[in-house]
C-alpha cells in the first residue's frame, strides 16, 4: 500500500494538526515522547460560524475525519444541532398530543360522559327515575 501524495508529514518538531505549522510543544520532562501538537488556540471558520479550536491530538483527529469527509459514526457532523432538533420534534409531538387529548375531554365533557373536574360522571343504572 503506498502512501497518498496529498498526505505530506510533517517535519519533525511542528504541529501535527492538519493546515498547522508551528512548532510543537516543548518536552516537560527528560522522558517520554515528545509532544506531536503545539496546543495553540485558534479561531477557525466551520461553516461560516466562528470556533476555537485547541490543536491537540483529540482535535487533530476529529478535524481529518471532516476532511476526510467521514461522518459515518454520528450520521451527523454536528451531533449537538441534531439532538436539539430531534428534541423540538418530541416536544412538538407531545404538544399536539395534548391538545388532540383537550379535544376529547372537550367532546367527552359536552356529551355528559366527564364532569368538569374530569373525573368520569356516574351513569344512572336503568331502573333509576330521574
């Protein structure tokens, strides 16, 4: 399998982030790896829509897989927007329910079936004079 000419590596030393070309990170200590992200702050433009974003690897990740055009694990590339509207439909849903549920107790109450208070009116057994 060779490797794609659009995926350059970076030097060693820079930022690993996808389009960044600061230098990483310094190392904190004498071991261990050495930092593959500059962790800057930076304001990108996602859609028109202002974000900071942190370069680190959890967000390097995630920004390679817009690229990438990979959003098969979500179904959505904004999880948040689409729980929100997926939270105005059930609560339009349990809106209308209610008022179909007024309009019954509406209909039951004016039939004589249901007192005011909602409760279930006492039907008069056939042998009762009223």
């Amino acid at each position: 399998m060779e490797p794609s000419s659009e995926a350059v590596p970076p030097q060693a030393g820079t930022c690993r982030y996808p389009g960044c070309g600061s230098p990483a990170r310094p190392r904190g200590g004498q071991s261990g790896a050495r930092p593959r992200y500059c962790g800057n702050a930076v304001t990108e433009d996602r859609d028109g829509i202002p974000v900071t974003v942190v370069h680190d690897a959890m967000t390097a990740f995630r920004r390679r897989r817009e690229l990438d055009g990979d959003t098969s694990s979500t179904g959505e590339t904004r999880p948040v927007t689409a729980a929100i509207t997926r939270a105005g439909a059930i609560r339009d849903d349990a809106v209308a329910a209610a008022g179909q549920l007024a309009a019954q107790l509406d209909i039951h109450a004016a039939a004589g079936h249901v007192r005011s208070d909602g409760h279930r009116a006492e039907r008069p057994s056939p042998g009762d004079n009223l």
